[in-house]
C-alpha cells in the first residue's frame, strides 16, 4: 500500500476491524518510511456486473452514475445522502440476486424507481421523467395518478 504522504510503498497494519457496513475491514496502517498514519478499507471483489444499454452497447456497471441520478432527482428534498448510499446497495444486491453477469439499463431503472418511489414521491417523479424519457404532460399524467392511487 502506497503512502498518501510520502508514496513510499512498504506499510504496516496497526489495527484491522469491521467497517459500519460490515461489508468492509478498515485497516489503520503506519508508514515504515514517514510513520503517517492512514486508513484503508478492504472489501470483497465480486464480479463486474455489466449494463446492457438501450442502444445494445455494453459497459461496466459504475454504482456512482446511480448515485449522481439520484442526487440530482433528490435535490432540494429532505434525502440525506446516507439514504441515497443505502437505496443504492439495496439495488445492487437486486441486481446481484439476479445471478446474472448481464443486466439491461432498464432493470436498473425500475429497481432504482421501485426504492426511490417509498423514500420521497417527489424525488420519484423526478427520476422518473428523465428514466422514463417524458415527451409530454400526458405521461406525467400517468405517473401522478399511479403514485395518488397508491397513496
């Protein structure tokens, strides 16, 4: 591991244990050159999930382009980010229980619509009029009434 402060390469392990998330180790680590304290965090590589677009072309899943989604959509709105992080694992682990190495930009859309929809209804119908591309106030229409009918 790399020093942040001195970039030498050769540290050592002072402390190891769970992150919150308990997905994590969090490591406190010492410089054998500077002696700079600093933190790292272990996690379990799993295999990249790929995103089959709407145009057939494919990329690697990137959990932050979820994430910038849905700050936009929640904006203004009484979300803190901390929710936002946990919308965004809950989703990825839908996505993981798939089983599939493959997932379409659409299953992504409605796992993410289906959480964002029970964290704020504003956030929701934001997210969904770019999601869901709007050409009019029609299909806004439909979206407002499913969320009313539903409330």
């Amino acid at each position: 591991m790399k020093c942040p402060n001195c970039a030498h390469q050769n540290s050592k392990v002072i402390d190891s244990r769970h992150a919150e998330d308990l997905e994590s180790i969090r490591r406190r680590r010492e410089c054998e050159s500077c002696h700079a304290r600093f933190t790292t965090f272990e996690r379990i590589e799993l295999s990249p999930l790929v995103v089959v677009k709407k145009d057939g072309t494919r990329e690697v899943f990137n959990r932050e382009k979820v994430l910038d989604g849905l700050i936009r959509a929640c904006e203004k709105r009484p979300v803190s980010y901390a929710e936002l992080e946990q919308l965004v694992e809950r989703v990825i682990q839908q996505l993981r229980n798939l089983n599939q190495s493959e997932v379409s930009s659409n299953e992504i859309g409605e796992a993410v619509m289906k959480e964002l929809v029970e964290l704020d209804q504003v956030a929701y119908v934001r997210f969904a009029s770019v999601y869901k591309e709007f050409k009019d106030i029609d299909q806004l229409k439909e979206v407002l009434i499913h969320l009313t009918k539903k409330s």
